[in-house]
C-alpha cells in the first residue's frame, strides 16, 4: 500500500487546473472562468469594465507570435508539492499492509508491532499475551484501546479474531446474504491459521494477517502486516475457546457487558457500518448471535483471570489491569533503558565504542533534535545532518593505506 500524508493545498489550484488544459494543446484558447474576486458581494457576477481609450489601442496590439517550446512553458502549471509516500518492495506489491496507528493525546501507538526484542543481556524476550473474550458489541476492542493507551510502551500488536473468518463457499455466501449463515458458531472460524498466527507472534516473528470485508463476506486480497511485541493483546468472541490459543494467553480477560446494551451497539454498527438493515440484524441476533453467546462464549467465563464488567467504561479495572502489566514486563526485563544508562557508571568505555566528539555543531544539532517543538521538516534535516557527520567519523576510523596515482598525460602536458 502506497499510504500518503495530505499536504497543505496549494494556492494556485485553481490557476493550475487552466494551464494543465493548456499544456494538452497550446492551440486552443483555455476558457475564462470567473473566480471569486470578480464577484460581487452576493456572488452576483460582475461584468468587466472597458478599458480607456489611450489604453485600448495598447491591449489591442497583439504580442509577437511564441515558439511552441516557450508558450507550452508559459503554460505549464506551477509544480506542486510532492506528496510522501511510503514504498514497498516488489514481493509485498500484491499484500498491502494496513498501517495501524493508534493516536492518544499525548502520543502515537503503532498497534502492529515491531521485529525482535531483546533484554539487556542480548536474550531475545517472550511478549506478554493478553486475551480478552466477551459477547458481539460488548465492548472488547474498546477495553483493548484503553489498556495499550494506559501501558504507556511505544509498541503493542493488537490482533483480531475477526481476520480469522473462514473462506465461504459459494453456497454459503448465498446463506450469509440471507442472514441465515451462523458467524458466530466456533466452525465459522480457522483456528489453525490463528494459533500459528499467535505463535509466530509470540516468536516475534513477521506474519501477515488476512483482512476480512464484512460487506462481502470475504476476505480481501490485501493482507496486514505484524510483528511481535513486548504487549500482544488478542481479542474476540471465542478466545477462549480453543485449548491451543488459550495455552498461550498469559492474562485472559472477560468483558461483561449488559445483553440489551450489546444489541444496540450491534444494531447501530452493523446497520451504519456493515450496511445491514434492521429485520436481518435482529434475525441473525436471535436465530444465531444469543444462542452461540449462551453456549459457547459465556460458559467460558470460568477461564478469565479477570472479568471486567461495563467494558471501558470500567476505569479502575483497566488501571488494574495496566498495573500487572507493567509488573510482567519488569520480570521480563523489558524495561531495561535505566538500566542500560546505568550499567557503565565509573567504568572505563569499551574499547571498541568511539564518541562522536562534542563539537559547537554537534551540540547544536542535539539542541535542535531533543527539542519536542521543532518541527517535523527541521527535525528530518538536522537527524539527517547528525547522521552523516556520524558516518563521516566513522569512516574516518576505517584502516587505510595512502597511494599516489601520477597522471601521465597531464604530465606530458606540462613537460
């Protein structure tokens, strides 16, 4: 996926709409058009004054004829900013990634991971796993938004169960657009590929997610690329209901939430989000949606660690929840940058590790780098300063040998 960042727009839009016209043939005369500064106050159009007669005979005169090459320039529309735009290889052209960004108010969480993590000692580290089950609309993702906001840690990899709907077949594609296919029932899913999913995950490894369209019962050709984290929360209807999966869940919790609250998010998502209407949503809730809640997802209550009722709405559950994951990830060895800073207080550097000396530019850069206000172009240019000099410097460590090279020519030249 090529993802691109909206760029302020540019002033002369409207002019550059007119001259691209005129680029296609410079022949034709482009058309006139009236902006808003030729009309009046109530958007009435005004009608262009006549010139003067000493100025007349002066707009009157036509210029000399241009050369195709100049009145094509003269043309030509004022270039625009470049948009960004984030690359991919050629092996990933047919599998676009989703970005998944989750904004706070303080800061941006990346919710699709990150590669391998290691603890001080250079041993990589097994992510922390969160399971959270609950009924349809009962407010899961929500509980999962507000414990990664909470947790404070720069990566997390949210998985859903829902990208893990099986491919249905043309029979049941039929039954799914009559509201008569079950998605809901523990077969509608392909838990072999979710508990390699999450292994691979828990090895922090790369794994690509399918996306599944919930307005054509299908899954998408595009596919989401994760990694592993120090955090990965897997959330769903059934998470607890597979042994395998449930093996791998260091915390498992249950969100309960009200039957008829649940029904009304499920009406107001499915009906404004799904393109769903009323009598098919309330026919597939009683017919499939309750019955599969009765017995296959409440019964699995018994599995939580904690239950957390009204969802996130629950703001002391959650901290408490954030609170033994911060424990977990102490144990881990996870936050290990206090005691990165520390582990060579009053010993002698390595002798392999080379400080870029402190120069008035260096320390510059740095002012400019660590300031939270500088904006992003500035910050871009100056890292992008620091990096070189640092290369430089380190290049200039590299063993050489000098050679002289004679120019024969030149020399004959001046012989």
């Amino acid at each position: 996926m090529a993802a691109r960042f909206p760029d302020p727009p540019s002033s002369a839009s409207s002019d550059s709409d007119e001259s691209y016209e005129g680029t296609k043939d410079a022949s034709k005369k482009p058309s006139k058009k009236i902006s808003k500064k030729h009309r009046g106050p109530e958007g009435d159009r005004l009608t262009p004054t006549r010139p003067p007669d000493h100025l007349q005979n002066e707009s009157s005169a036509s210029p000399p004829p241009l050369a195709p090459a100049a009145a094509a320039a003269l043309l030509k529309s004022p270039r625009s900013r470049r948009q960004r735009t984030v690359s991919h290889s050629q092996q990933s052209s047919n599998k676009t990634s989703t970005e998944s960004i989750l904004r706070s108010y303080t800061r941006t969480i990346y919710t699709a991971g990150r590669p391998p993590w290691y603890n001080c000692a250079g041993q990589q580290v097994e992510p922390f796993v969160i399971g959270i089950c609950g009924g349809s609309a009962s407010g899961k993702t929500t509980v999962a938004a507000k414990i990664i906001e909470s947790l404070d840690v720069p990566w997390v990899t949210l998985l859903s169960m829902d990208s893990f709907y099986k491919v249905l077949t043309e029979k049941q594609h039929e039954l799914a657009e009559n509201n008569e296919y079950n998605f809901d029932h523990p077969d509608a899913f392909d838990f072999e590929l979710l508990a390699e999913t999450l292994q691979k995950l828990k090895e922090c490894k790369k794994v690509e997610v399918p996306v599944y369209n919930f307005v054509t019962h299908s899954r998408e050709s595009r596919t989401k690329t994760m990694y592993g984290a120090n955090v990965i929360i897997f959330e769903g209807i059934l998470t607890f209901y597979n042994a395998k999966v449930l093996k791998m869940l260091d915390m498992k919790i249950f969100v309960d939430t009200d039957s008829d609250i649940r029904l009304a998010r499920r009406l107001k998502r499915d009906i404004s989000i799904r393109g769903r209407d009323l009598e098919g949503v309330l026919k597939q809730y009683q017919k499939y949606v309750k019955p599969a809640f009765e017995y296959y997802i409440l019964p699995s209550m018994v599995h939580a660690d904690i239950i957390i009722p009204r969802g996130g709405e629950n703001t002391v559950a959650i901290s408490l929840v954030v609170q033994h994951v911060h424990t977990q990830l102490q144990l881990r060895g996870f936050k290990l940058r206090e005691q990165l800073a520390h582990s060579y207080c009053g010993q002698p550097l390595p002798d392999n590790l080379y400080p870029l000396p402190s120069t008035p530019q260096v320390k510059g850069l740095h002012t400019f780098i660590r300031n939270m206000d500088t904006p992003r172009d500035e910050f871009i240019f100056y890292s992008k300063r620091l990096i070189r000099l640092t290369i430089e410097y380190a290049l200039s460590l590299l063993p050489f040998k000098v050679s002289f090279f004679i120019n024969l020519d030149r020399l004959r030249r001046l012989t």
